[in-house]
C-alpha cells in the first residue's frame, strides 16, 4: 500500500515571501506574492490586478502534485478559507462545496445529508479544486475519477469574470471539470453525489503473474479492483472492493486497528526500508522481499471513506498513465523484464488500476476504458532514468500521463492521444486569452 500523508507542506520563510515546495519534494518556487482570498470577488481582484502588473496567477492547493502543474511564480493565490459547504440538494442528491476543501473534510459534509462521493483515490488531502483538475482518481471500471462528479462549477476567468458553467452548458463544463488551473480560478463546485454506502474490502497476496492475468476480468466483475506487485519479487498485494448498503454492520479490524496495523507496516517499517533502500541500493530487492512476505489477507467493512482512503506518511515520487485496458498485462510484463535487465534497485511497489470511460475533454480515460500503471521512487533515492523508461513502453501503448504525476510528454504528444485536445484549446483561448494562469507546465502541455 502506497505512503501518503494527509498534512499540508510547510512553507519556509525566504526573504519577503515564502518559499513553496511541493509534498513530493519535486518542485519549489518562491511567488512574487501570496494573496489570501476568501470569495470569487477577491479571486477575481488578484485576476485584474495580474493583468494590469503583467503577471501570473496561480491557486495554492496541498501540494500533493508531483509534476510542475501549480507550480506558482507570479501571484499565489491562498484558497485556506475558501471551505466548507455552501448549498445542499438532498432531493437530487447534489452538494456545493468551497473549491479550497480538503478532500478529507467531505465526509463531515456529505454523512449528515446521508450522502457519499461515488469513488476516491487512497489520498485525501487534496483540495477538492486541486484533486479534480488534476484528475485524480481512485479503480472501478463502472466509475471515473473524481472530476467526472462535477455538475456545475464557478470559476474565475482570465478576464476577471465570474462565471457559472453547470449541466446545461456540457462543453464548457466538460472543459472546466478538469480544467489543470489553465482555464480559470475554480471558487465553488457541485457535486453529484450518491446514497451513503459501505465497502467490503478484501485484501490478498497472490502471485503477480495471477494478479496480471486476472486483471480485466476482475475489474469487469468487482465494483473496485486493484493490485501492487513488489519489484524484483513475484508477490502482489490485491485489493477488492464490494458496495454494500449504508448501515451495514461493521466487521473485521476496527478502525484504531487497522491504523496501528498501517502505522507500524505502511508507515513506520515501510519509511525504515525506504531509507535503507536509499543509502544502500543493493539492498532493496532483499527488503522488497521482505515486504512482499509482510503481506498478507484481511477482511474488513466500513464506511465508504473510511474504506477507500488510507492514511500514508513516507515521501515519494511517482508517474502514472492511462493505457487502454487491454494493453495493462503486456505493459506490465514489459516493465517486469526491464526492470530485471536494468538492475534497478526499486523500493516502492507498482500500482495497477483501473476506470471508465468519461467525456471530459482532458481526462485520461476520455472516451475509453482505461487500465493505470503507477511507478514510484522514494523521495531520497538517487535520481536514474527508471521513470523515463517506463514512460517509454506506455507511451507506445498511447499512455496519457496523469496531469499531476511526473511525466515529459508535451503538447505535440499529447494531441495525438487526446482526440478534444484542440476542443480544449479552443476552450482556454476564450477564458484565458491573455494567460494569466499560465505557467511553465501548462506551456509544455498546451503549448501557448
């Protein structure tokens, strides 16, 4: 199970403003200026005043991307008092949240209306701005990431218009749900929400030949599959997902036990190896035998939330992309065998996914079925061409890097794998014709 933790990166103080570093420890910048806002009018004010200095403008979520997406060097703009609920629709089933929200705070909104997000990733300290315009999302072939829940949102163009964009308006709003910041300042977001429900989760080591092989059948017959295989082993941890009513009774490891459990393993153990791994490279296949030994099944059900996330503290980097599902067992095995040639020494394990189809312009699984391959590093280990030669064998398969993961994909790339691409950028022209929330990342993504 993949380290993450749930606290927000700790600016340090570098002359007039403070420096900002991403969680990952990949990025840092120091903005020209941090502007504290608290509704659209104060985003929109930071917009004309940018455009009259001739500077940049860029949101500060939680600092959970790994790539140069928020990356801030004009104004940073901080969304810390942009939370909390603003308009509940029980009877339709739909909530408006504060764009700056952490992910982790929804459940305190959606429990009392008796609601519930359909799908999350393992992570959640997220913005919900930062985590759907990025694309986040969690496995279930009959669910997309987190942006494909939007219903409406307003937003902060280029231009300093407040705007509203909701169902009735598709192609603007299959723009704006996963926007990666370049279309406008996000400020509110509504959600289609669903009926509270719990999860049965079941967790297994098996053979990660089985775990390959059984991967599309899997996630067409679970409502959430997945599975992690631990390099330079033959061990893979799977993890099944089944939806049961709200209210189910509440089985297997309590809460405090399994935090314990992934506290003293996940955590604590798991941070111990890493280190090992970093300093002492050839050591790393000997601990990955080790963890992938350490697995082992347990049943649990609870809350849907409480099921899906998972809280994480051990410092990485990682790359993800979207390739067609029935590619995922051929790029794994080619992953395996390179691995295995190059003599990597690799800590993290390989995570494997899955999502539906979508019709939002710039999601990765846009208009097809899609298997994810996640590969990581730990955040000390000496940088080598691991990543990039990954990226080689997805990238023939016509992967699409996660918008917020490591990746060196630019825009030329890109439209050939994204058929609305140029929708896209038709898109950006109109509601940022003057790039106010451009930046380096985006001008290698879109091109200008």
């Amino acid at each position: 199970m993949l380290p993450v933790t749930t606290t927000r990166p700790t600016p340090t103080q570098t002359g007039a403003t403070a420096r900002w570093r991403n969680w990952g420890r990949t990025q840092s910048a120091t903005p020209a200026e941090v502007i504290a806002v608290h509704d659209a009018d104060d985003v929109a004010a930071a917009v004309h005043r940018a455009r009259r200095d001739g500077v940049t403008v860029k949101p500060a979520g939680s600092g959970h991307s790994f790539s140069a997406i928020a990356v801030p060097d004009g104004i940073s703009l901080d969304l810390g008092a942009m939370t909390g609920l603003v308009h509940a629709d029980r009877e339709r089933g739909r909530v408006t949240v504060r764009a700056g929200t952490p992910l982790h705070q929804m459940p305190a909104i959606l429990e009392p209306l008796g609601l519930a997000m359909p799908n999350l990733g393992d992570v959640d300290a997220q913005t919900l701005a930062g985590a759907t315009s990025t694309g986040t999302h969690g496995t279930g072939l009959a669910f997309g990431g987190i942006a494909t829940q939007i219903v409406g949102v307003t937003l902060v163009t280029g231009t300093g218009e407040v705007l509203t964009v909701g169902d009735d308006d598709p192609s603007t709003l299959q723009a704006v749900a996963l926007g990666l910041g370049a279309l406008g300042v996000l400020t509110e977001i509504t959600l289609q929400c669903v009926p509270a429900f719990c999860l049965e989760a079941v967790e297994a080591a098996v053979q990660v030949d089985d775990a390959a092989r059984d991967f599309d059948d899997a996630v067409r017959r679970h409502d959430h599959h997945e599975f992690y295989w631990f390099p330079h082993t033959d061990v893979a941890l799977t993890k099944t997902n089944t939806r049961l009513p709200a209210g189910a009774p509440t089985e297997g490891p309590g809460r405090v036990a399994r935090f314990l459990t992934d506290e003293v393993l996940s955590n604590g153990v798991f941070a111990v190896m890493c280190e090992a791994g970093a300093r002492f490279p050839s050591v790393a296949p000997a601990l990955a035998t080790v963890a992938g030994k350490a697995q082992s099944g347990r049943r649990f059900v609870d809350t849907s939330s409480s099921v899906f996330v998972s809280q994480r503290r051990v410092r990485f980097r990682e790359m993800e992309y979207a390739i067609p599902l029935d590619e995922v067992r051929d790029a794994l095995d080619e992953i395996r065998m390179l691995i295995d040639r190059r003599g990597w020494r690799i800590s993290f394990p390989i995570e494997v996914r899955a999502a539906g189809a979508d019709d939002l312009m710039l999601s990765t699984a846009s208009g097809r079925d899609s298997g994810y391959i996640a590969v990581h590093r730990y955040h000390r280990d000496a940088p080598d061409d691991y990543f990039t030669s990954v990226e080689e064998i997805l990238t023939r398969r016509g992967g699409r890097p996660h918008w917020g993961k490591m990746h060196t994909r630019t825009a030329e790339y890109l439209r050939t794998v994204y058929p609305r691409f140029d929708e896209f950028l038709a898109a950006r022209d109109r509601l940022d014709p003057h790039r106010v929330f451009a930046n380096p990342y985006l001008t290698q993504v879109l091109g200008r």
